[in-house]
C-alpha cells in the first residue's frame, strides 16, 4: 500500500496507481452520498495515513519539472483511475473555458498538471490552486449544457464554489473529491468528444467508480 504526505500547510501527497474498477456511469439526479469504505479525510486524518504509507514521486516527462519557488512547496499531481491521465490546466483555452481541467497528460509536464492542496479548518475542506496560472480551482455552477459544473482555475480567491470534501478509500487506495457548491462528485468525461474530452465536472450523486476515483501523486519540492 502507498502513500501520502501532509505538511503543516495541510497539503497532501500520495499513492500508486491501483487497477480502475470497473463502474456504471456516473449518476447526477439527486443529492451526494458517500458510499461505504470512503471517508472524509481532515488534517489528522492525512497525518495518521502518511504514517502509515510512503510517498510516491509523479512521473515527470523529460525536461520536466515543478519550480520549487512555488509558494507551497508540498504539491500534487491528480490521475484519473477511468483513464490514466493526469488532470492539466488549459490555461491556453479561449473563454468561457479558460483553465478548464482535464485528464489528459500521460506525464507530468511541469505546472500544468499540478496543484496545491490547501487546508481550511474552520470549513474542513480544501481549495486546489492551480500551479499553470495561481488560480483556485471553481465549479460552474452556473455554465449550461454539457459544460456545466466543469471544474476551471479562474479565481483569485476562495469561496463556496471552490472549496471540495477530500475522501479517501483505504481498501482502494483511491480519492474523490465532492464540491461544497453542489454536494455532487467531481467525474472525469471520458465519453466527451471535443475540446471538453476529459473535462473534470462536479455531476455525480455518487461515487460509482473509476468515474469518480484519482490518485494523488506527490511532485516534491
């Protein structure tokens, strides 16, 4: 069993890839809830399992790289149990999709696949900052069509639209993330076509499976 890494910063770092299990598509007709063996994961909680694991390095691509003047130097690096990839930034996107995410990087080519973790206490709940642009992480709520509670690095500060629950599943070794906004789980849409193939968006009641499972690399300092 592998990993994760909790600094005091309250960012986390983790795990090896496990095989995807096999799931339904994912379901958005109702309200969230957390099926058995996932739990929410706090500060403590990362401290208690990154005593028990080691921490695994994402797999950089040649030349590749995270600066190590980033603000935060514990940062992590989110692959798609569904499909592989690792989750990138597409801060060259037009708008309205401007640093849309996507699971779609093989590697880890530098910031664009990489993001800060951060803590809140009093909400228990984390914002991710994107490494490509400095911005956090928000859901669309508000985007219609199939665009809707995609997941963008568009904000300079944190709110209720970015900040999710982080819940992990010991047996699996897996993480999922579920919005506060909406309650709903963050799925990657493998089945898209076009330039949202593999968008990240908060749609799903539920977690069913590799849908809605990543895994966590640590990128190191």
């Amino acid at each position: 069993m592998t990993s994760v890494f909790l600094s005091l910063s309250a960012l986390l770092a983790v795990s090896t890839l496990a095989a995807p299990a096999a799931g339904a598509a994912p379901r958005a007709d109702g309200p969230a809830a957390v099926p058995g063996g996932w739990e929410a994961v706090d500060g403590a909680e990362l401290a208690r399992i990154s005593e028990k694991t080691g921490t695994r390095q994402a797999p950089f691509a040649a030349g590749g790289g995270v600066s190590t003047t980033a603000e935060v130097p514990e940062l992590l690096a989110l692959q798609s149990a569904r499909n592989g990839q690792f989750a990138a930034t597409e801060v060259n996107y037009a708008a309205p999709n401007t640093g849309v995410l996507r699971a779609r990087s093989a590697e880890v080519g530098g910031s664009w696949e990489g993001f800060a973790f951060e803590w809140d206490e009093a909400s228990a709940t984390y914002a991710l900052k994107s490494l490509a642009n400095n911005r956090y992480v928000a859901v669309e709520k508000n985007y219609t069509g199939s665009a809707q509670n995609v997941l963008r690095a568009r904000s300079t500060s944190v709110g209720g639209w970015e900040r999710f629950f982080l819940y992990y599943n010991e047996g699996l070794d897996r993480w999922a993330l579920q919005s506060t906004l909406n309650g709903l789980f963050v799925a990657m849409e493998n089945n898209y076509t076009g330039s949202l193939q593999y968008a990240l968006r908060a749609r799903s009641t539920e977690i069913t499976g590799s849908w809605e499972e990543f895994t966590l690399y640590h990128l190191g300092a």
